[in-house]
C-alpha cells in the first residue's frame, strides 16, 4: 500500500510537470509566432495571411481602449451631472458598459493568441532561431514527462487496488458529493441575504445623516456611524449598496456552482 501511494503521488507529480511544460510551450510557441509575424522579409503565404489578421485585431484593440476611455470619461461627466442619490445606479451602467468592452477585448487578445500560436507552429518546420530551439527542448521535457507517468500508471494499473479500497474510494465519493449537496442548498441561497445584511450594517455602522448623530457617537454615545452624508445619499447608500451586494454574491455563488458541475461531469 505504501509503494501504491509513492507511486500514485509521483504519478501526481508528473502530471503537474506535464500541465506546467504545455503551459511553458504554449506560451514559446506564441512568442515565436509572434517573432515571425512580426519579421516582415519572411512572411509568404499562410504567414502573411496571418499577419494580416493580427494586424485587424491590433487595430480592434486600439479602438476599444479609445472606446473604453470615451466610456469612462461619459461615466464621470455624467457623475458630476447627476444628483447624489442616483451615484449607484450612474455608476453601475459604467461598470456594465466597461465590463462589456472588457469582454470584447479579452475575446480579440484570445484571437491574437490563436493566431500567434498558429504561426509558431508554421515556423517550427523552418526556424532555427532561440525561440524555436526553446519549444524543441520543452517539448523533449514534455514527452520524457509523459513517457515516465505512463510508466507510472500502467504500474499501478498492474496492481489493483484490494476490495475494501476499492470500496472506501467509492464511499469517499458518495460521501463528498452529499457534503456539497448539503452545502449547496443550505449555503449558497443564504448568502446573498447575509452579503446584503453584512453591507447594511457596515453603512448604519460608519455612516449618519445627522450632525447631532455623529457628535454623540464620536465621543462613544449612542451606537452607529459617524460619517454624516446627506439624506438623500443615505437612503440610496441604503438600498443600493446591500442590494448590489447580493447580486454581486449571488453571481459568484452562480458560477461557483457552475464550474464545480463542468468539472464533476468532465471528471
């Protein structure tokens, strides 16, 4: 059993290894792409179309990033326009608004990733040049890796596991997958509701809408904030700022949710 576990955490090991040298070989192939594209002499064919791509997607950035500082400085004219109690909401349309140009950006630096990674792989026919030798001796690393944790498994597949193993892996599993089923259904409707009623207390906690309020309570009378806002803001703080919260928690507990399914039904 020890030897078993020895092996299985080489096994382990070497599949971090593994993931980390793709990782590593995808990033030298895109910089040789990159490299090749941007050596105009030795463009031709497939290449050049390449770099007339890349080209495109340079300039769609620029536009974006002019398009995001437009956005953000429509955000602070209209701040300044608005009055105080509508701060959240002209705030939360900016946020909304750079959040999209945010995605479309990601999308197009996806694009130029591709295309970078496509030429890199053009260019390993022909280069010779450092970057190329780089993706030669990380792929030599990377089939060693792969070669030795195939040893591994196929040496631990030769041993199967005893029946009560066998058995208290599978109750392991059952056991994990009730724990976050009960994590699920208690944990991640209520919290929400606490975000928001954690916010609500930090503004009654910090913040007051009377002068009289603040005095007292910064000589240690009475409870409450001492930050004094006017009444108008207040009550915007109050009802914005928690219902923001529970939505913001609420995503992410939707996408927690999501990715721990994509990866139970990958598995």
């Amino acid at each position: 059993m020890i030897d078993r576990i020895h092996a299985q955490l080489d096994a382990i090991r070497l599949g971090v290894r593994q993931r980390d040298l793709r990782r590593r070989e995808q990033v030298a192939l895109a910089r040789l792409g990159q490299a090749t594209l941007a050596a105009g002499g030795s463009r031709e064919g497939r290449l050049a179309a390449l770099a007339a791509e890349a080209v495109t997607a340079r300039s769609r950035l620029a536009a974006l990033a002019e398009e995001r500082r437009a956005a953000l400085a429509h955000t602070r004219a209209a701040l300044a326009a608005a009055p105080r109690w509508m701060a959240p909401v002209v705030l939360v349309r900016g946020a909304s608004a750079r959040a999209v140009l945010r995605q479309r950006r990601v999308a197009i630096e996806r694009t130029i990733h591709e295309l970078h990674l496509t030429a890199g792989r053009l260019a390993m026919a022909t280069a010779t040049s450092p970057a190329a030798r780089e993706v030669q001796a990380i792929r030599a690393a990377l089939a060693g890796t792969v070669s030795e944790r195939d040893r591994r498994l196929s040496a631990l597949d030769a041993r199967p596991l005893s029946p009560w193993m066998t058995r208290a892996r599978a109750e392991g599993e059952h056991f994990g997958g009730a724990v976050w089923i009960q994590l699920r259904s208690q944990l991640m409707p209520k919290a929400p509701a606490l975000a928001g009623m954690a916010v609500g207390w930090w503004i009654t906690s910090t913040y007051t809408d009377s002068h009289a309020r603040s005095i007292l309570r910064s000589v240690g009378i009475g409870h409450g904030g001492t930050h004094v806002v006017s009444g108008s803001t207040y009550k915007a703080m109050q009802f914005w700022l928690p219902l923001l919260a529970a939505a913001m928690c609420a995503y992410v507990g939707q996408r927690i949710a999501a990715a721990v399914r994509e990866g139970r039904s990958a598995g």
